[in-house]
C-alpha cells in the first residue's frame, strides 16, 4: 500500500499515521494546518487546500494507490457555504483527484452523525431499531448530519457510476487522547483526570446506553477496510466492542479515581438519555474486522497519556 492521508493533522489521521508507521510503508500526508512531526524518513508531508483544485496539482507528481479521507469539518460551524465547500466540494474533488489516479482504494471517514444524530442541533430520535445497522433510514435534518450523508452519497456514486472502489467508514464518538477537532472534549477530559477533584462525563444520565469507539480501533478500520477488495462500495459503521451506560461510565472512572467528583447531565449526550448503539457484524463478515477495545480500555488509554504527557 503506498496512502495519501488526507487530513494527517486531525484526530484521527495522526493515530492513523501511528499505525502505518507500524508498517514501515512510505506515505504521504497532505495538511491544513501542519502539527506532524516529519522527520520520519516514511513520510512525505504536503500542504493543500482540498477546496482549490489548483492547489491538488501538486499531488500528480507522486505515486499512491490508496487515499484515506479524513478532511471533513468536525462539526456545524454555523456557516452552511463553509460546510458545503469544505465537506462537499472538498471531497469531489479528491474523489476525481482519485479517479484520475486509478488508486485501488478510496477510504472515506464519515460519521453516524450521516444516519441524523447530531446533539448541538438536532433533538434525538429514537431509532426504529436496536442495534442501528448500515440499512437503518437516514433522517439528517441540519447542515452537519445532512454533509455527511451527502458526502457517503458522493463517494458511492463514483463507485457505482466511475468504479472507484470506494469505502465508507461511519464512526460513532470517537475516544482518544491529545484530541482536536471532533476529539476536542477528551482533551479537557483527560486534563480533569490529571487534577483528580472533578469531571464531566459526556453522558446525560446513568440509565442512557451509548456506543463509542477506540480512535485504536478506528485507526485499524480504516487499514483494514483497505486491504479489503470486500470493501469496495459499502459503509461501514464503525464503533466500540460493547455499548455502555451511563451507571458503567461512572464505575470506571470511580475504580480508578476513588475520590473524583462526577458530574453527568452532559447536554451534547449522543443519545440524550436515550438508548442507542451500533451493530458490527457487517465489519466482522466482509473485513473479518472486530474492535479490540472497550470504553474501559480507552479510558485506561487516555489516563497513561495523561501521566506521560502533563
């Protein structure tokens, strides 16, 4: 595999980044805004603006066969051109940026935010079965939810009409450590966890069932799928190992600081006190993929960072 990460700087595509250093292949990183550490002989560093078309004429130049987008904006920005040109216009252009590349593989990120939850601007809706599959009605009614389908739309169109051998990865709420972006929350988590007096958990009440995902195990989904030709033309959703409550969220957090006080009531919660989780077994049939971690490991994770980093 010879990637083009596109989006390298965000959450996720420097975890990403992580896991194909692992595999001692070369790569390269396009970037907004550069915080990548480029003295690694494996990666070729490369600013552009995925809205410019003149600014992809310089990626002609090099050889990949496999584009991993993660370019999107992690949020509605309250600008809808804004969230038209960066999520829309931004991926039609790399899909025949890739087109025109004949890569092997087309990795898009998207989100279950694509299916229509989106707390900061939408009030939940209960889905119309549990566990949420990759066939369960889309129903986006605001800028953000509705880009994201969009964007999954796009991508499976050029497969279907170009024959690029697209893939959708639909990630619910993505746990890590150092985050930004869409990830911006655990960063001020984990730096509650090194105070040890007080924290916010991102749940609403301890009966609401949520699902997220290790950014671990989002980083070997994307691989994974592209090593996968069983990939081509699907979406995947993409989440942690077990769903979770709110009740287990705070009996992790008090096994490991015994004396934190824990607040819930989070107004952003996925599911609002609601239950809501995902079904993986698309993942484990065609990609023969399954997550290796569970809420507990992700704290666990953000936890040893936090000690590392502070």
């Amino acid at each position: 595999m010879k990637a083009l990460v596109v989006g390298g700087s965000s959450f996720i595509g420097e975890e990403l980044i992580k896991e194909l250093l692992k595999s001692k292949q070369d790569f390269i990183v396009t970037y907004n805004k550069s915080i990548i550490n480029d003295k690694d002989k494996n990666i070729k560093i490369i600013k552009i603006d995925i809205t410019d078309k003149s600014s992809l004429d310089k990626l002609y130049k090099y050889d990949f066969d496999t584009v991993f987008h993660l370019a999107s904006l992690p949020g509605d920005t309250g600008n809808p051109e804004q969230m038209v040109n960066v999520n829309i216009t931004g991926l039609q252009n790399m899909l025949e940026l890739a087109l025109k590349k004949n890569v092997k593989k087309f990795i898009l990120t998207s989100s279950i935010s694509a299916v229509g939850w989106y707390p900061p601007t939408k009030k939940f809706e209960k889905p119309l079965y549990l566990p949420v599959d990759e066939i369960h009605p889309c129903r986006p009614v605001d800028m953000y939810t509705a880009t994201k389908r969009m964007q999954e739309i796009l991508a499976i169109a050029y497969y279907h009409q170009y024959k690029l051998p697209v893939s959708v990865l639909r990630l619910t709420l993505v746990v890590g450590p150092a985050g930004r972006g869409g990830g911006e929350f655990w960063k001020e988590f984990a730096l509650s966890l090194k105070e040890g007096k007080e924290i916010q958990l991102p749940v609403y009440s301890e009966k609401e069932v949520l699902h997220f995902v290790d950014i671990r195990d989002v980083a070997n989904m994307h691989i994974k799928a592209a090593e996968s030709e069983k990939a081509d033309g699907e979406i995947f959703n993409c989440c942690a190992r077990d769903p979770f409550s709110g009740e287990d969220f705070k009996k992790i957090i008090k096994k490991m600081y015994p004396e934190m006080k824990i607040s819930l009531g989070f107004p952003w919660s996925l599911s609002q006190g609601n239950a809501l989780y995902f079904d993986m077994s698309k993942a484990k049939k065609l990609l023969d993929f399954e997550p290796e971690y569970n809420l507990k490991d992700s704290i666990y994770n953000i936890a040893q960072w936090v000690e590392k980093s502070f």
